[in-house]
C-alpha cells in the first residue's frame, strides 16, 4: 500500500465588491471619523447600517450620525489572537452600541486582560491611523469608563467628498490538500513513468486518472491496471492565445488521448509535430523531461493511425 | 415534469401532504483527519451502507441531494468528485446545497411531497481537517463589515456564551458538566479558554465525516423498513444575519421552525439538538420548550450530539438521522431533530419525526434507558 500524498495549497484572493449607498455613506465615513446608521421603520438606529429593515425587509435610507462612545453589549477574551484579526496582543472581542444605536457593532476592545472588561462597561473608538474607508478604520475599541457623554443622533445626508464605490478585501485561507488513496497511487506511479488506472468491479471499465470510485456504477474501484504508454488521439483543439505564466509557443495542439488499455480519455499536449498536422487516430507516447512528475507532452509514434471504431466511444 | 407513464405508476399526492419517511440512515466514522481518504472515498461506504439497509441500489433512487461546502475542501464545485460515488454517469437526478445536509434532506422532501420523486438519498459530508475551520468559517460572515476583522467561530459563540452568563441562563462551569452529564457519561473536563468564557470542553472537536440519509414515499418506505420513521413536519427560519441585531440568548428562528413543524403539538420523548458549542444548547432547549416540566420524560442528544462529533456540514443531518434510527429501533415514537448552520445558531431547522403507533404503548413516550 503506498503512502497517501498530501500538498499544502493556498487559497488567496482579493475579493472586489460593490458598494451601495447605504454601506458607501457608512465606510466613507469611518475614512472621515464619522460613524452613521440607519433607521429602520421600527424606529430603531441599526449601526452598522443595512439597506433593508432586519425586520420588514424594506429598503430604508435613512441615515443618522451616531457616537463614537459607546456601551459593550457581550464580550469574550481572546487569549490568542489568529491571522487577520484587529489586535496582535490578547484582546477582547465586543459587541459595542455606540451612543444613539440601537444595535451594536462587532469589534476588538484593547484591554490588559479580562479582569478588565465586563459587560457594560464604556468604551470608545480608537481610529486607525491611516484610513482607507473600511471596518478596520476603527483600529479597536478602547475603555473609557469615565465617559458619560450622551449623543443623540444627528440626521446625516450621508454626502462626502470623494465617496466610496467599491471595496477590495484580501482573503486568504490555507489548507493540506490530499487527493486520497487512489489518486496518490495515480501520482507515485506517474513519477515513475508508469500511467495507472483502476477497473470498476462491475462495469470492468479502466479509469484513468482513477478517483477511487466508478461514476457510472457508483462503487469503489480498487484493482489498478497499468495503461498505455502508448495512446490515441480522439480528439483536439489548436490553441492560439498564449495563456499567462506558459512559455508554450502558440499554435500548439491540445488533446483528447485514450491511452491503450483505458476507457477515459485524458488530455494533453502534443509536440514533435507540426499543429496543422495533428489528426484524430493519431498515435502518440509520453515524452518525459528529466526530473518532472509527469508526461511534458505526447509525440506520434510512427505507427499507422488508429482505426476510428477502435476509439469512437473515447471521444 | 416526468412522462405520463412514469407519473401514472407513482402514489397520487394527497393534496399538499404526502407520508414521507427516512427509511435507512448511515454515518461515518468520525476521524480527527482523514488525510488517507479523498471525500469521496470516504463517502462511498456510507452510501453503500446506507442502501444496503434499502436493499436499493443507486440505480433505483429518484432524486439525490447533497450538502457540503466547497469552503471547507479549498476547491470550487468540489461536490462534483463526490458525485462519482453516486453512479452520476449516465445523468441522474440529482441536486446540491451549501450547506449542512439537513437542508439537503429539505429539498429531498418537497421534491417527494410534489410527487416527482418516491424515493431519495441525501448525503453529507466534510473534511474540515484539510484547513483551518476556525478560519475558514470566517467567509461566510458579512464581508463589508465583519469578515475583514477575522472573528472566528469560538470568537462568536464565546460573546453568546457571555451574554447567557449575563442574562443568568448559565454559568461559566456549567456548560461543560452538564452536556457531558446528560449523557451519563464522565464530566467533560472543561479544559482551557480557547476564546473565554468557552473552553475545550465546551467546544466541538474538529472532525471529518460523512453521513446519508434514505427517503420514501407512503407504501413505498412501508416496503422498505419495518418501521419508517415518518417526517411529521420540517421548517427552517433564519435570524437577521448581523449579530449586533439579534438578541443572542434566544433562537426565534428555532422556535418559529418548531411551531411549523408541529412540534409544540404534541410532546416529543427525544429531541437530537445540533449545538456544536455547549451553551447554544441552552438556547435551544429554551426555543424548543424542553426545560421544566414539559422537557422532563425528553430524552436530549442520547447520540452525544454535536460536542461528541461534529463533522461540518454532516452534523445536522445526523441529528435527524439519530433522531429516525431510535424510531426505526423503537426506542422512540415521536422525536425532533435540529439542525444549524452560521453563527450563533443563525440558521435553524426543525424536523418532527414519529413511528407508527405501537400495540402496548399507547403512544406515550417511554422513559429512557
Ligand atoms: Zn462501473
């Protein structure tokens, strides 16, 4: 039984959104050191602002000033903070209603340590240094037991210069990726110039690459079967546009190849040949590149072209 | 719309409602990392299991639905390398949610009460270990507001934690004991803070499992099992999804779902709750009426519950699933299954399963064991 493969992979994008006028007004004015809500048709002052009513789910524009003080409404310690996260120190995570909300905003509180924190205690926003007109503009919360300001709020056109439209906000997330027993088995094999498929127990179908189960059976496939090396091409394309970060002159071919033993076809691409040359039926075998896990490309073999009823049902 | 002669052969839908019953459940079992196993062979003895007890093979199931998160694999349409597990080729029926599997059982249902389907397999899983599920369920936050501050799952649950201590419901060394206690098990050591007021003990461990369900139509399931376990009522209610709106000691949602899912109607004797973190049970037995005297002779999570295993995007379904199985096994003759998904319980399902009645027990529900 060979060892199972496991690759680290990293899943990292800076996810662009659109802003609508309600959450505009909002980051625009963290940007500004002014924090906005919005009043539901309840009457209540929702911070941070939401386009429609959590309750009646109507659309609501109304927008108010509201504090910059505020109570803590729950909160909890975090004695470790994670990647991303407001504060690099233990911090407690809160739940603020900023004076003249009627809901609270979720942040991070700098305190020395939980003794220091309980519910209803007074707090107030520390603003970021530079600020770019998003949630981490407030760069946490931080005590402010003597403060007993009371803030009514403000009715607020919501107008800035230079509004907000859109945000970008990175993410990025990392995992252990592994393919499991029957495509691991597929990859060491492959690194050792051998192509191996599975054949479904019921069926007798060989799947290559194999991924541990037979789609049309809907049962484990567990006997592997040595295929090719050598294959047919069922079918192809003739690439034009040269794809970013790929030193592949264009035309090239890419294929279909139904390599000699299996009933999947995989694909790859062709070389050793002109591209206006390549044809269906075409012979082919791996050419390998020293050191690499896998088949650089497929070059004929110089055998006669395959019959197409030989792989007609491939294509 | 299935062809004439197909629909002619199927039981005619009485008016909205139609029997519906799990006839068959399966799980996994549950493993810290299942580095070893691709999802879908991971799946496969579960879905085989899980029609073994049928004796249906993948070929004879109507409609299929799965729930799972392509979040948690690190891959888009990931639910698709599962799919081969099901004999996908040539096309079946078949249909996906992002999302636990009990909202796949929801969509597996209606499909059976519109009366294109009699039969259906529902299927779940997760392989949450392949990240960090702490992290990665920090995408599914409001992305304008609270995803870019990164507050992870325990984070979330611990401020609803602190607003049950505060509203007295709870206490910081209870939540712990008691889950563990109910199960007549040891006390679970209550361990460290990972975000305080929860510590260790009253956090679900990190798990990877997979689980299926079966279901069937009127004669059908009859045909099936000696006992279906049938769907009485299923609903599903949401909460507003900012945090700061909702009052986190109460679940409305759960409660709402309830009332539609006729829970209140009668009392149930066993009630599967999923409350990965320990004092969102709190909240829930407050929603569904299960302390005090009505929640006396109720037998809550006899499977462990969700602080036993909790393989994401599986672990609700397998609340229904426990849930049907006692029925199937009689030990139970009305029973509620929860299921949730998102933050501090954002999400809720309710499901009301019950036996047929039994000579000799006059329906009442028995004491646990
Ligand atoms: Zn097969």
């Amino acid at each position: 039984m060979s060892e199972v493969l496991t690759a680290p992979l990293v899943v990292e994008f800076p996810f662009t959104r659109s802003l609508g006028p309600v959450q505009s007004a909002f980051l625009t004015g963290l940007r500004e050191r002014c924090v906005l809500g919005v009043r539901a048709t309840d009457g209540r002052v929702v911070v941070p602002p939401v386009e429609y009513d959590p309750v009646t789910a109507d659309e609501i524009r109304d927008l108010v000033e509201v504090g910059t003080g505020g109570t803590v409404t729950t909160w909890a310690w975090n004695p470790s903070p994670r990647r991303g996260q407001p504060l690099a120190a233990p911090f407690a995570w809160v739940l603020v209603r900023l004076d003249g909300a009627d809901t609270a905003l979720l942040h991070a509180l700098d305190a020395p340590g939980p003794e220091a924190v309980r519910t209803g205690m007074r707090v107030r926003i520390r603003w970021a240094a530079e600020r770019t007109g998003a949630i981490t503009d407030i760069a946490c919360f931080e005590p402010a037991e003597g403060d007993r300001t009371v803030h009514q709020p403000q009715a607020h056109s919501g107008e800035f210069d230079d509004p907000l439209t859109g945000i970008t906000t990175p993410a990025r997330l990392d995992y252990t990726y592994s393919p499991g027993r029957a495509q691991s088995r597929y990859l060491q094999a492959l690194a050792d110039h051998r192509t191996i498929g599975e054949r479904c127990p019921s069926c007798r179908k060989v799947y290559v690459p194999p991924r541990g189960a037979c789609p049309t059976c809907g049962v484990a496939t567990t006997t592997q079967v040595e295929v090719g090396p050598r294959g047919t091409v069922t079918t192809y394309c003739i690439v034009n546009i040269k794809a970013r970060n790929l030193d592949i002159e264009v035309p090239y071919v890419y294929a279909h190849i139904a390599l000699d033993g299996a009933d999947l076809a995989l694909h790859a691409r062709i070389g050793g040949i002109p591209y206006d040359q390549v044809r269906m039926g075409l012979r082919v075998e791996p050419v390998w590149t020293d050191g690499s896990r896998y088949p650089d490309h497929y070059r004929p073999t110089g055998e006669p072209d395959a019959d197409y009823d030989s792989y007609k049902e491939l294509i | 719309m299935p062809e004439p002669a197909r629909a002619a052969a199927r039981e005619p839908v009485r008016g909205a409602a139609r029997d519906v019953a799990v006839v068959a459940f399966a799980q996994s079992g549950h493993v810290r990392d299942s580095a070893a196993t691709s999802e879908v062979e991971m799946l496969l003895p579960v879905l085989h299991d899980v029609l073994a007890q049928t004796g249906l093979r993948a070929r004879d199931i109507d409609f299929t639905c799965s729930g799972s998160s392509d979040y948690l694999a690190g891959r888009a349409f990931s639910f698709t390398m599962a799919l081969d597990g099901v004999g996908a080729w040539p096309p079946i029926s078949e249909s996906h949610v992002e999302m636990d599997g009990a909202w796949a059982l929801y969509e597996a249902w209606v499909k059976i009460l519109t009366g294109e389907a009699d039969t259906a397999l529902v299927y779940a899983y997760g392989k949450s270990s392949s990240g960090d599920v702490r992290e990665v369920l920090t995408r599914q936050l409001d992305p304008y507001y609270v995803a870019p501050l990164w507050p992870d799952s325990v984070a979330l649950a611990a401020l609803q934690a602190r607003a049950l201590i505060d509203a007295g419901l709870t206490d910081e060394r209870r939540p712990a004991g008691t889950a563990a206690r109910r199960r007549g098990g040891p006390v679970r050591p209550p361990g460290e803070y990972v975000v305080a007021p929860l510590r260790t003990g009253d956090c679900p461990p990190v798990v990877d499992g997979a689980a299926a369900v079966v279901l069937a139509a009127g004669d059908t399931a009859r045909r099936l099992t000696d006992r279906p376990a049938w769907i009485r009522g299923l609903d599903h209610r949401i909460e507003a999804h900012s945090l700061g709106v909702r009052d986190l000691t109460d679940s409305p949602s759960t409660r709402l779902a309830a009332e539609r899912a006729g829970a209140f109607e009668r009392p149930v004797d066993t009630a599967e709750l999923h409350a990965p973190f320990a004092s969102q049970e709190v909240v829930l037995r407050r929603a569904l009426k299960l302390d005090g005297p009505r929640g006396a002779h109720v037998r809550i999570n006899p499977s462990g519950g969700a602080l036993a295993a909790n393989p994401v995007m599986a672990a609700g379904l397998i609340r229904i699933g426990e849930a049907a199985a006692r029925i199937r096994r009689g030990e139970s003759d009305r029973a509620l299954a929860h299921a949730t998904s998102g933050p501090c319980l954002q999400q809720n399902l309710v499901a009301v399963l019950e036996g047929d009645p039994r000579p000799g027990t006059g329906g009442q529900p028995e004491e646990g064991q």
